[in-house]
C-alpha cells in the first residue's frame, strides 16, 4: 500500500492545515486573526495527541513534491524532445531511423558508463529497431574533454562507432588511450586533432550542457526514454524493461 494512502485523517489534517495557513496569508481575503489562531490550535493540539503525525506529515509532502517533479521534468523531456532524439549534430548508434530511442548522456572517464557500454550494444545488437543518440557530456574534467573531443571528431572519417567501442575499452580516457583507441578504429590521428576543434564539435558540448542543465541531470550515465530519465548504471533487463515499455506507451499516442 503507499505510504500516503495509509496515513490517518489526523496527518492529512496537518499537512493541509500546514499548506493552507501560510498560502491563506497572501490572499485578497486572508484569514482573519481569530481564525488563524483557530487553525494554529489546531496543529498544536494534533501535534500533541499525536506526534508521530508530523512523520506522516513529512512524509506525505515529500511524496507530493517528488510527484510534482517527475511530472515538470517529463513535461520538460517532451518540450526538448527534438533537440534530444533528432539532433542532427549527435551521434547515433544502432539503428538512424530507429523508432526505439534511447537517449544517453556520458563521460568516458565514468566508470558506471563503461560498464553501460557492453549492455548498450548487446541491446543493439538484439533490436534492429533501437536508436541511441549519444550525448557526450565530458564532466569530469580535462581527459574526459579531450576524449569527447575526439569522440566527436572520429564523425568526420565516418568511425564514431568504432572509436567509441575501442575507448570505451581502455581502462581510462587520456591522451595516450585516445591515440590507441584512433589507432584501432583506424584513423587519421593528424586529422583527428585537427577536427576536435571544429565548430559542430564545439556546438554538440554546448547543447549537452544546455539540455543537462534542463532537465536537472546531476551525473552520468543517465538515460532519456520515453518520457523518463534514468540515472545511473542499469542492468539490461531494467534497460530493456524501460525500452519496451516506452515503445508501448508510443504505440497508444
């Protein structure tokens, strides 16, 4: 049963009375002083009788708040859905005309993100049907620049895929695993830093920024599907589980 359904009528009582006296004071037509030392007797003696109502109390607000951010953040996620699942300046991975999108925001110096990346492609590789728009967000710090740089730049020789898969693979993105990784992948490396300082490189950090920024994402990895975020490392069957049902929930729209 959810906690709030259980709470008793005196912990509603209190949670209302505790919402409505404050929000009554900026009214055209306030409480008039009788009644709001009316409402304060009442708080003090529920509290009184039972003090384990304000726990029930608090509780109750947190559901409520919580309630109301999952519904401004996918409010939020459907207002950028297309700078999310169609930008023309992101990588995608798997298949560009997907109807199954995922959306992820990474580092590759996190170490949950490199766990991901195995489960991200075992996904691919079982759903022709599955888009994953990549979202580099270099976070933590000058290594993870220099490699979401150079991520990017793999585009222009037509390797993203490849070079992402060799990097992810190296114990940690620095200077000498970008050149290995461009080595694998078979790249120009001379090319390759010529390009990481190119102008849609520099513009696909900048959206990442501005989109995490939007939708409150403190860390990485977190994923966009559907209508929900997910942050952190998932297990492919959750993954999956999420994928699946926000293809179902597109399918009733």
């Amino acid at each position: 049963m959810n906690v709030r359904q259980s709470l008793r009528p005196s912990a509603l009582l209190l949670a209302f009375a505790l919402h409505v006296l404050p929000a009554a004071a900026q009214q055209s037509s306030p409480l008039t002083e009788v009644e709001q030392d009316a409402v304060r007797a009442l708080i003090l003696e529920t509290i009184r009788d039972n003090p384990a109502v304000i726990v029930e109390a608090i509780i109750a607000y947190q559901e409520q708040a919580q309630a109301d951010a999952e519904s401004r953040r996918r409010e939020t996620i459907a207002a950028l859905a297309n700078d999310l699942r169609a930008d023309p300046n992101a990588p995608v991975l798997g298949n560009p005309d997907g109807q199954s999108i995922v959306v992820e925001f990474f580092d590759y110096n996190c170490p949950y993100c490199r766990r991901s990346a195995p489960i991200v492609m075992s996904l691919i590789e079982e759903n022709p049907d599955l888009r994953v728009v990549m979202r580099e967000w270099p976070v933590l710090g000058a290594d993870s620049e220099e490699a979401a740089r150079a991520s990017l730049a793999a585009r222009a020789q037509g390797s993203y895929a490849a070079f992402h898969e060799a990097l992810m693979a190296q114990p940690r993105a620095n200077v000498a695993t970008i050149r290995r990784a461009a080595e694998q992948a078979g790249l120009n490396y001379d090319r390759l830093q010529a390009d990481m300082g190119a102008a849609e490189v520099d513009a696909h950090l900048a959206q990442s920024r501005t989109l995490a920024q939007q939708l409150g994402i403190t860390g990485t990895p977190s994923f966009v599907i559907g209508e929900t975020l997910v942050p952190g490392l998932m297990t492919k069957e959750d993954l999956a589980d999420l994928i699946a049902e926000a293809g179902g929930q597109e399918g009733e729209r």
